[in-house]
C-alpha cells in the first residue's frame, strides 16, 4: 500500500473516531496506536477536525 492510501485510509478511521467522540485527547490516542509521530499525530488531529467542520457545514446548506 502506498504512503498516500495509508493516510487515507488512517485519516478516514480517526475521521468516523472523531464524529463519535469529539475529544481531541481521545482522537490523539488513536493517532497514537497508530505508531504515528507526534507531530503526524497533531497533522492527523488538525485535518479531521477541518474534514469534519466541511461536512457539518454541507449538511447546514442541504
């Protein structure tokens, strides 16, 4: 698997973790069972929290 369809797939993972307990510590934790770096982990954190603020977003205008 390639670098990039390994993040995918690990920033889909924590995404659905984040959409059912929004706390960052918990989502860090995760990150964290990843074998993840803790900058990488922060990166993770930061773009499911955009990824999840779009869709919240999307689903006011629908």
């Amino acid at each position: 698997m390639k670098s990039d369809e390994k993040r995918s797939h690990r920033l889909n993972y924590l995404l659905k973790c984040y959409l059912s307990d929004p706390r960052e510590i918990s989502l860090y934790s995760r990150a964290k069972q990843m074998g993840v770096s803790d900058s990488t982990a922060k990166d993770y954190i930061r773009t499911v929290i955009i990824q999840a603020q779009k869709m919240s977003q999307s689903n006011l205008r629908i």
